[in-house]
C-alpha cells in the first residue's frame, strides 16, 4: 500500500489516495491531505496505470469492447484521484509547495499521457476495433466512445512514425513546462502589482467598506497608513466604475494593462512567442495547417474558417454599438467640462452615470438585496429548484479546504441523493482569478460514481461583521458557473468519458450562460432579491429597471470578448515561420487588432495577450477555443427563446432540458444534442437580439 511517513518518522500512514475515500460520494479528504502526498500518489498512480495499459496493449487476446475500451475507462484511478485533488487545489488554494509541483509534474504528466496515446500495439487494438465497429452490435454511447478514443488517438499522433513520435513528446513536454510557467507569472504578478494609494481623499466613490478593505490589504503588506488596491486578471478592474478621481482610474489601468509586459521576472512575452511557436510546429508535425486547425477538428465549428466567419460577422455591429455608446458618454464629459477625450480607463466611471440617468438605478442601490449567500441559497438553488427539482441541505460535517468554503447536498427530486456541491466564492492571494467549476468526481455509471462539483468565485471578502454585498455582474457570475455545476451533477452517462462537462469547448459554455437567464428571471428574482437588513423585496420598480438594463453597455462588453476571441485565433493561425519574436509580441497584437476591425482604443481587449491565461496557461484549454463563448451563446439565445415560448421556468421545460441535453455530457454529438433538445437548427438571429446587436447589423 501507498504510503506517507510523516516529519515526526512515526509510523508511517496510508497515502490518502491509495484508496477511494470513505467519504460520501468518494468526497476528498481534506483534512487527511498533505502537500507531502501528491508526489508519492502521482508517481504510484503512473507506474500503476503504465502497468494496466501495458496488461491491455500487450493482451494476447483478441481485441474487444470489453478489454480494451472499458479496461482503458478502468484504469489510472489513483492518479485519477491524485491529480483531480491536486488539479483543483492548484487553481483555488496554492502555495510554494504545489507551485513547485505543478512546475515539476507538468512536463512528467505529459510523458504520461504521451506513453499511452502513442503506444504503439494499443492503437493497433483500438484501430481493430474501429474498423469493425458496425459488427460489434455495441449501444450508441458504447460507439461513441470507440470513436471519440479512435479520433484522440489519431489527434494526439499515434500515427505517426517513431521519429515523430519522439519529436512531439519534446514538444509536449516543453509545453506543459512553458504553460505553467506562463501561470505561476500570471497569479505572482497579480499579487505583486497591486496600485498603493496613499491618500484616502483619491479613494472617493468606493463605499467605506472596500476603503477599509483596501487598508486592510495595505496593512497586511506592511503599508499602515496606506491602501491598496488589488487586480482582478481582466483588464477593466472593478472600481474604475466608482472612482471620481481621474489620475487614480488611469494608475489603475495603467497597471493592469502592463502585466506580462514590462519586464522583469514576471515578463510573459518571451514565453507568449515560444508557446505559440511550439504549438504551430506540433500542428505541423500532426499535419495540420495551423494549432487552430488541429484544436478544432472536434469542436462544433469544426474549422477556423467557420470560426472568423462567425467573429467577423459579429464585430461590425459590436464595434459600431460601441462607438454609439462612447459618443454617449463623451456627451456627459463634455456636459460636465471635463474637459478631456473619453479613454479606455473613464468608461466603466460614465457607463454607470449613463445607467443612472438611463434607468435611474445604479450598483449602490442593487447590493443591499445581493447578499451573497441569499442569493446562491435563494436565487440559484431556487432556480434549479423550480426547473430540475432538486434541493439543497448545507452540511458542516464535512472536511473543507478552507474555512469558508461551503458544502451542500444535492438530492433530486423525491429525495435521492444526487451529488455533493461545494461553493468557493471569496477571493484570495492563493487563488487564481476569475471564476471557474470544477469536479473532484465525475459521475460514471460503470463506475458507480456521484459527481462531487465545486463552483469558485472571487468575490471580495468584506471587513469582518460586514455582509458580503454583490454586484450584478457578480450574481449573474454565480448563476453562470452554477450552469456548469449542473451540468456534471445531473451528468447520467455510462463511461466517466463523457461525464458532465466533457464536452466540446464551443459547447461548454452553453448551458452555464444559458442558466444566466434565471438571475433577473421575475419568480427567481424576488425569491432571493431581499434587503440584507429588513427583509424587504427589492422594489418591483427597482427590479423593472433590472431586466430593462440588460441590454445596456453591450457594445463595450461584445467588442472586448470579440478583440479578446479574435486575438486568439489570430496567433494561433499562424505557421511556425510567422510567429513573432518576443520583443514583438505586441506589435503583433495591436496589428492584428487593428486587421480585425476590433481597435477602438477605448474599449481594450477582455484580456491583452501577456495576461491572457485562458488561451495561454497549462490547465484552461481555451487555446483556439475562446471564440466558444459567443459560439455557445447563439446556442444560449436560441434556448432562451425555446423557453419564453413554452412558459418559462416550469419543471416540465427544466426535465425537457435536462433529458435532452444536460444529462447526456459528451455521449452524443454536440449540435445533435441541440436539436434534440430545441427540434431545429440553431439561428444567429436570437444571440443579435440579446445583445442588441440586431439594428447594428442591420443593412
């Protein structure tokens, strides 16, 4: 047995990932686990799956469904469990000890992975059984899964000859070690590049509690007597929408924006040149014209054609929206002699006076009824309540690996257990940014598993005794990644393949945007919209402005994703010999936004390229993919109207939904599972509607 001898050279204890836990639903056991166990696992749970795949490659049986497909399904459970613990706990809760292991893994794993995808007599045995796989009377998932391991096999090189083979093992392990470097940078540089603020008077516009937030911050830095103010991974930075003093907003900007760029230790662009060089000769090496071409062979646009298509498409009116909206707030800084032309670091500030004047309500107004907690237990459990049927039940009895992490159980309707949620929802310096789900155990009919999801958020902690009060953006955030959630806890597949999430990357955002429609939902709403204090409802005139405002600013928001997506395709279309050198890494960015109709300087990339972690770092996979959120969103528009047509937030639509589409994970070809569920084609005219594009667009 797996074991780990403590400091103390006591006798030694069991590895707490030599067997599944005894927990319920196999929930992790945090309390259990040290920083000391993940090695000892990941190097047993490899020699011991290498064991298993040699058994199955080098069977002198013949090859079958049985012994190859569902034994490959079988097997490398422990590092399985290893590595979705350490996986997780990386992204939410770090420090120097998993830092140092992420480095020194990343490029072991992908040895791993390498191993198996390019064995040799392995792919003789799945390449058998392709070929015969109308005569193996096998049940439409069981197909599926023959397929899908086929064409990852095929993808991941195993065709390729022994010399090749060699060079894209060099490739992959240059890769995993250069991505994860590209991550450590990210989180250590958002941590060390925080804008201290030394007079309170700049700090006007932020509400007492985020000034004394920020002095805490600067306190805990050892800067008493000053603030600090922190930065989020995104470019725009949440309090450029509250702060009165201009020098301060741009300071703000001015920091976030030069992240991975100026130099120094963090410097990202050498690593920006590099990566994408890499993966444009592995695209090569793999026959493929581009990394964008081979990422998205299996993807629901299939091509980078239908890709830029579909983002040129879209740009025109988001940009021309956008210009509308800028001329909208020069108009207030003229009415006011400011004095000055309207820059990327004033928009958020006038947006929200333009919001005010527009639907006379502004955030200040909205956060009393946003309590935090109201809202998840209120709001997005109600909704998934009122659709799916299923109920909530915090328990504390649980290990947690922070103290305010909460963890739920989920039973379906009539009472059966379901899954085990968990909610990560306040920033902190061990965490990455942004908002993410996550599974710590997929759900698997062969494997007699219940999903256990997570859902983490960055939300700022609030001093102490102080509610924890949203923003908008941050309540449609929690019902978006609680789309995610529900998306693996109501997962009802066979093999853990398919489970939940695993889908297509164009087709995961989906139903996690889709579920956003419940936030200002009116029977949603004023089940969880209530007064932190009183109790009271939020005013229904309040609540009127709500829904009306949703289609505001969304010129701004559609043209920084739409720069952000196209930066994406943009280098990773390119062939090896076009790749930039790092001291032109952004040169290239700013002339390939300004080749895509997308640079308006007031409104910035979501993500400049130096920062942007989802296309560049070792675990986010949204290389060549981060076009799929507005991919998904024509899907989530059309969905949208599918349920204002047929009544709404019914349990009826919610079980249609579900049958048809949510609990099916990755076990049917994505556009099928939309049709199953909507009965046509997806139209792009919904999604222009939604984001109020549709008289931009307009000949």
């Amino acid at each position: 047995m797996l074991s780990t001898a403590p400091a103390d050279n006591a006798a030694p204890v069991a590895n707490p990932f030599a067997e599944p836990s005894p927990l319920p639903f196999d929930y992790p056991q945090f309390d259990r686990i040290r920083d000391s166990d993940f090695a000892p696992a990941f190097d047993a749970g490899m020699a011991e799956q290498m064991v298993e795949v040699r058994r199955i490659a080098d069977s002198p049986a013949a090859p079958t469904f049985e012994n190859t497909l569902v034994a490959l399904e079988k097997s490398g459970q422990p590092l399985r469990r290893a590595r979705n613990v350490f996986d997780n706990l990386v992204s939410a809760d770090t420090n120097d000890a998993r830092n140092k292991l992420r480095q020194d893994y990343a490029p072991r794993f992908a040895a791993h992975e390498d191993a198996i995808d390019l064995d040799t007599r392995l792919f003789a045995r799945l390449q058998t059984l392709y070929s015969a796989r109308a005569g193996l009377g096998l049940d439409a998932e069981s197909r599926y899964l023959l397929e899908r391991y086929y064409e990852d096999f095929v993808h991941a090189g195993a065709k390729l000859s022994a010399a090749d083979k060699e060079k894209l093992k060099a490739y992959n392990a240059e890769l995993a070690a250069l991505t994860s470097r590209f991550s450590q940078n990210m989180l250590d540089e958002v941590n060390d590049s925080a804008v201290v603020v030394n007079e309170v008077r700049q700090l006007d516009g932020l509400t007492p509690a985020q000034i004394a937030a920020a002095a805490a911050e600067a306190k805990m830095r050892g800067l008493d007597g000053k603030y600090v103010l922190t930065l989020l991974n995104t470019t725009g930075q949440p309090e450029q929408s509250q702060l009165t003093y201009r020098p301060l907003r741009q300071r703000l900007y001015a920091a976030s924006v030069a992240r991975g760029s100026r130099g120094g230790k963090y410097d990202n662009t050498a690593l920006v040149s590099r990566i994408v060089k890499l993966r444009a000769e592995r695209a090569a090496l793999l026959g493929c014209a581009s990394h964008a071409a081979c990422k998205l062979e299996d993807q629901m646009a299939r091509t980078p054609g239908a890709v830029n298509a579909m983002l040129r498409q879209l740009a025109p009116p988001a940009v021309a929206n956008a210009k509308r909206e800028a001329a909208e707030l020069q108009q207030v800084i003229d009415r006011e002699d400011g004095g000055f032309q309207l820059a990327a670091w004033d928009w958020d500030f006038y947006s929200e006076r333009v919001r005010a004047r527009k639907y006379a309500f502004d955030e200040a107004q909205l956060k009393p009824y946003l309590e935090l907690w109201n809202v998840e237990e209120n709001g997005v459990f109600h909704a998934a309540n009122l659709l799916y049927g299923l109920t909530f039940s915090r328990r504390t009895d649980l290990p947690v690996y922070q103290p305010d992490v909460r963890v739920y159980d989920v039973f379906d309707a009539g009472g059966k257990p379901l899954a085990i949620f968990i909610a990560d929802m306040y920033a902190r310096k061990s965490k990455n940014g942004g908002a993410w789900m996550s599974e710590y155990v997929s759900q698997s009919k062969l494997l007699g598993r219940h999903p256990v999801v997570a859902n983490h958020l960055n939300i700022p902690r609030p001093p102490p005794g102080e509610p924890t009060l949203l923003t908008w953006d941050e309540v449609v955030t929690a019902f978006h990644e609680f789309g995610h959630a529900l998306h693996g806890m109501l997962s009802d597949v066979t093999y853990p393949y398919f489970a939940g999430t695993s889908v297509p990357r164009d087709f995961v955002e989906y139903p996690s945007q889709f579920n956003e429609m419940w936030a200002d939902w009116p029977a949603v709403l004023q089940h969880y919209a209530r007064h932190y204090q009183t109790g009271a409802p939020m005013p229904r005139e309040l609540l009127d402005k709500v829904v009306a405002a949703a289609k505001f600013n969304q010129g701004f928001a559609t043209t920084e994703y739409l720069a952000a997506a196209m930066l994406d395709q943009d280098w990773h279309q390119l062939r090896p010999e076009q790749v930039p050198a790092p001291a032109d890494v952004m040169a290239f960015e700013k002339k390939s936004l300004a080749a895509d109709g997308v640079d308006f300087a007031p409104v910035p990339p979501r993500y400049h390229t130096p920062y942007f972690r989802h296309i560049l770092a070792e675990a986010d996979g949204y290389d060549a993919g981060y076009y799929a959120y507005i991919w998904a969103e024509v899907l989530d528009a059309n969905t949208r109207e599918w349920f204002r047509q047929h009544g709404g937030a019914t349990r009826a639509n919610g079980q249609h939904f579900r049958d048809t589409l949510l609990s099916r994970g990755g076990s049917v070809e994505a556009m099928q599972l939309f049709r199953d569920f909507a009965g046509h084609e997806p139209r792009i005219e919904p999604l222009l509607e939604k984001r109020g594009l549709a008289a931009a667009a307009a000949p």
